[in-house]
C-alpha cells in the first residue's frame, strides 16, 4: 500500500499533520450530490476508506475517512425542475 507521504511527494499534496500547538481545522458544511445512489456510493467509499490502513493524522483524509458517522453532511440536490 502506497502510504500517504508517497502520494504527498508524488502529487505535491499540501497537507499538515495534526499539530496540538498549532491546530488547523478542516471544516465541511456538506457536500452537495446530485442523486441518492450517489450519496450510498460516497457513504460505502467512505466506510471502504475508513476500513483500510490510512494515516488519518491528515485533517482532510480524517474528514472524509469518517464522513460515512455523519451521512447529514451529504445532501442530495433538489432536481425535481431538471
């Protein structure tokens, strides 16, 4: 498995681990779907995510590792006039 600092380097990935003297909060209101099938698929790759041997120590990677405890962040857009 590729470890998160390999894909940092590789993909030039700005991300600070957790620092308890300096702590950056990564904050997500919601995250906006168009269908419910794809909020289950958001919510099942999350729980995959969350399963896997992942450094969470990231805020965004523990953020979406975990999204799948509080599916309210996902709300499905309204398309009924599309």
């Amino acid at each position: 498995m590729k470890s998160f600092d390999t894909f940092n380097k590789q993909n030039i990935y700005d991300m600070d681990k957790f620092d308890e003297n300096n702590p950056k909060w990564v904050n997500i209101i919601k995250i906006l779907v168009p269908t419910d099938r794809d909020k289950e698929q958001l919510l099942k790759a999350s729980k995959y995510l969350h399963d896997q041997d992942i450094d969470t120590d990231y805020y965004g990677v523990n953020i979406l590792v975990h999204l799948y405890s509080n599916p309210d962040l996902i709300v499905v857009e309204n398309n009924e006039n599309k």
